[in-house]
C-alpha cells in the first residue's frame, strides 16, 4: 500500500493552517474509489521495511476484502489538524492518534460514534464513554538512548543536565507530536506541577538539538550516535530496535523517585462524514480482531488492547521485563485536553521555542 506523509511543519496546537500538504503519490484524492478506505495515523505503527503491524494487517484486510488501504502519516497532532482542515471536505475514513490528540479530534466534532467488535473486551480507560474512539494497540511513554555511546542508560531528568549531553539529546515537540507532549504530561507529573516542569525543561533546551516533528525519526539519530538521547514510546522503539540494535529503552525518574510512565495508546476512530464510512467500519473491526491483536506484540513490538487476547511469545515476554519496576500512572485527560493549548505555550516560553 502506498504511504503518504504529511510534510513536518511548525504548527500551533489548534491552529487550521497547515504549512505541510500531503506528499504526492496515486492521485489527486487519497478517497477517490468506492473500494478504498483511508487511514490517517500518528507514525509508529509502520515498520521500517514494510514489517510493522499496519502492513501485516492492512495487507491481511486487502486480501479478505479487497478493500484498499490508502494511508497517510504523520505527527499525532498534524494528522488531527490536517482532518480540521478538511472538516468540509472530509477526505479520511478512519483517524488514529495518541492520547491528548484523540481527545481533541473528539471534542472538535471530527469522529462518528462507532463500537467496533471486540470494543467489549477493552478497557474502559483505553476508549471514550461516548463510543468515538477505541484504543487498538496500548502502549507506554518512554525514552531512548545509544547503548554503544552509553555503557548505561541515564537515571533521573536530572542526569539529562549533564553538558556532555549537549547537542546529543532531542524530543519531539510538543503539540506537534504525541510523545513530544507526552515530555510535557511526564515532567509536570514527575516535578508536582506545571512551573517546576517548565523551569527545568528551559534548562534541558541548552542541550537539546531542538524541533522534531516526529518522534520516529529520531530513533535511527539515536542509533547512528548522532543522538545520545531522545523520546520514543515502549512499542515504536522496541519495534525500531529490532533493526537497530543501539537503541536502548529507559524511563527517567524524579530525583529520589522510581521511574514513571503512563499509558499511550493508539487510538482509533471513524471521520465524521467518512467518504468510505462502511470500509472504515469494516477496518477497525479487523483492526480489533483477535487474529490482528495477538499479532501486536510479536509484529508491532506493543500491547493488545483486549484483555481477552494473552501474548506468550518473545516479544511479550520481553516487553513485560522492560516495564518491571516503572511505576505507572493516569494522567487527567480531561484537564490535559481542556488546558494543553496553555501547556504548549508555557513550553514554548520557557524553551524559547
């Protein structure tokens, strides 16, 4: 399936003006036939090589319906914008996005209520009560490092002040990119508010390389040495470190504390006014299969999100010991997306950015 990508952009959270557009590739209108169905999706979930779970499926869908998928990809919170754009001309039939974005998208009227089967066995807190958005692949916030550069992987935040780290650290921004907000969601927990996350995210920026609209580029930065350090996500950077094998994951900790994390899931949900509405209902159903959810682990590298489906392989096995010991907590969602606007702003004048 051809993959189309939003261009990076420097965007402001909310804002309807994109200064990306869709790179071009088979035709004018990514819906333009009745046997078509189109997805827009925060990066991660596409392998490198054409090994990640979306080609697994998305090519298992094809072949059992002979529906084709037309994908587009970007930042977590570009593919919501660029679907705000087109709100009167709605151009995706399915959006999937990570947490506060998939909120946004909800709040902004752009996803139809749709309960795909199996929507059952997912936990209350990874799919909205209203029935607009289902999570289809859980996952948890984190960070990367260079395992060849660095014999250890950092501690605290407070180890990432080190000067040798200078030009060697980035993370993705923050309302651009859902992990790149997720540092900001992760530092105002850690550091008991929004100031004392703010006042050391500005020392941070004196190492950090600076913008990133997508966190996964930075992963092969990392692996190369040309990062030390940068943000990722459980499933992205594992899945990433099984074709480059520097990656290391870790989970900085408040000083004195234990390292944290917090749910992250990938999101799904039907456009609202959906060219292909059926064929996007027809994919988060196969999306949420079974067959597709047992594959999450062992091909996507992340965590089904129904509770009925136990992964036992490898990659289970080994994504259950990154996790041991990192204490997880629940964001406020509702306040996140309610005061994120004000968070993004509060970033970039404390950054400078």
């Amino acid at each position: 399936m051809p993959t189309k990508k939003l261009k990076p952009i420097a965007a402001v959270l909310g804002s309807l003006a994109l200064a990306g557009s869709l790179t071009a590739c088979g035709g004018d209108s990514a819906a333009s036939d009745a046997d078509v169905v189109t997805v827009y999706s925060a990066d991660g979930l596409k392998g490198e090589s054409g090994d990640g779970w979306y080609d697994r499926i998305f090519k298992d869908f094809e072949k059992e319906t002979g529906i084709k998928v037309e994908y587009v990809e970007g930042g977590s919170g570009e593919v919501v914008q660029r679907a705000v754009r087109e709100k009167n001309n709605v151009q995706a039939d399915v959006l999937v996005t990570l947490p506060p974005f998939i909120q946004q998208a909800d709040g902004k009227g752009l996803l139809a209520k749709y309960t795909p089967a199996g929507a059952d066995q997912v936990s209350g807190a990874d799919k909205a009560a209203d029935g607009t958005w289902t999570s289809v692949v859980n996952n948890y916030f984190g960070f990367i490092y260079n395992k060849k550069e660095l014999k250890q992987a950092p501690t605290t935040w407070e180890d990432l002040l080190d000067p040798r780290y200078k030009g060697r650290l980035q993370y993705s921004t923050p309302g651009v990119a859902g992990d790149g907000t997720a540092v900001v969601i992760k530092a105002m927990h850690d550091f008991g508010g929004e100031q004392p996350a703010m006042d050391y995210l500005g020392r941070l920026q004196a190492n950090n390389v600076g913008p990133s609209a997508s966190t996964g580029k930075l992963g092969p930065k990392v692996d190369k040495g040309e990062l030390h350090v940068a943000n990722g996500d459980v499933q992205m950077s594992y899945a990433q470190s099984r074709t480059m094998p520097n990656i290391g994951l870790w989970f900085p900790a408040p000083e004195g504390g234990r390292p944290t994390s917090f749910a992250l899931p990938y999101a799904a949900g039907l456009v609202n006014g959906a060219p292909h509405s059926e064929n996007g209902r027809k994919l988060l159903d196969h999306m949420l299969g079974q067959k597709a959810q047992a594959q999450v682990s062992g091909i996507g590298g992340g965590f089904s999100s129904r509770k009925d489906v136990k992964a036992t392989d490898q990659t289970a096995i080994a994504l259950t010991k990154v996790m041991e010991g990192v204490e997880i907590f629940e964001p406020d969602w509702t306040d996140i997306d309610k005061n994120l606007t004000r968070y993004v702003d509060a970033w970039k004048s404390a950054t400078g950015s």
